[in-house]
C-alpha cells in the first residue's frame, strides 16, 4: 500500500472549465500516455508545489 504522500490519480477531464486556464489541458498528455500525476496530502507539501491560491471569502 502507499503512503499517503506517495499517491497517484490519472484523470482525462480538464481541471479548468476556462479554455484560457494554463490547466484546462495539462493532464490530456498525462492521460494519452498512460501516465499518473502525484497526489498530495500534507498542507506543507501542497504550499511547496502549488502554482496559484485561490482564497474565498463569504459574502
């Protein structure tokens, strides 16, 4: 079994329903390919790797 930090996802559908978004296409390769992106799960490990922050705030 894996750990948790050590998970792998495939997935075909795009991430971003903007066709403009830099990730409405970058798991289509991945999936062609046969390939896996890592899946994380410790707040540390995401902050290290995430591009962007999207932060919301109720009305």
């Amino acid at each position: 079994m894996q750990t948790k930090e050590k998970r792998l996802a495939g997935l075909f559908v795009q991430q971003s329903g903007d066709p403009e978004s830099v990730h409405y296409r970058d798991l289509f390769s991945l999936w062609k390919d046969n390939r896996y992106f890592p899946v994380y799960f410790s707040k540390k490990k995401i902050e290290g790797v995430a591009d962007q922050v999207l932060e919301l705030q109720p009305k």
